[in-house]
C-alpha cells in the first residue's frame, strides 16, 4: 500500500507545481483539479496510522489554542 501512495502523492506534488508556475488559466485549473484527486486518493491509500494523525492534529490544536500559552 505504500507505493500507490507515494506514487498518489509524487503526481499530487506534480500538479501542484505546474498550477503554482504556470501562467494558462486552463493549466492552472486542470493541475488543480488533478492535484485534489491525487491529494484524495494518497488519503485512501494511506496507513491507518497516518490517517488517526490527521484526525487527531486538529483536536488537540483546539485544544492548545484555548490554553493561550503567550499571553
């Protein structure tokens, strides 16, 4: 399962790359467009590990947001 997604994410990179340097408008949005799915399928593929990190990250940066540690 690792090589789909390193493989999902190398074409994810890829697109994003061209919808950052490109200057065509139809470029920009089909490497968008691409770069969502890919960036959507890497997801799929991932471990679960991988996969409880990105729903756990955003609960404790709440969390730490409401301690207010600098001021």
């Amino acid at each position: 399962m690792i090589a789909p997604l390193l493989i999902s994410l190398s074409v994810a990179s890829l697109a994003v790359y061209l919808r950052v340097s490109s200057q065509e408008e139809i470029v920009k949005v089909t490497a968008g467009a691409i770069a969502i799915i890919g960036l959507l399928l890497s997801l799929y593929f991932a471990p679960m590990w991988i996969k409880a990190l990105l729903l756990t990250v955003p609960l404790f940066n709440n969390r730490l947001d409401t301690l207010d540690f600098f001021g």
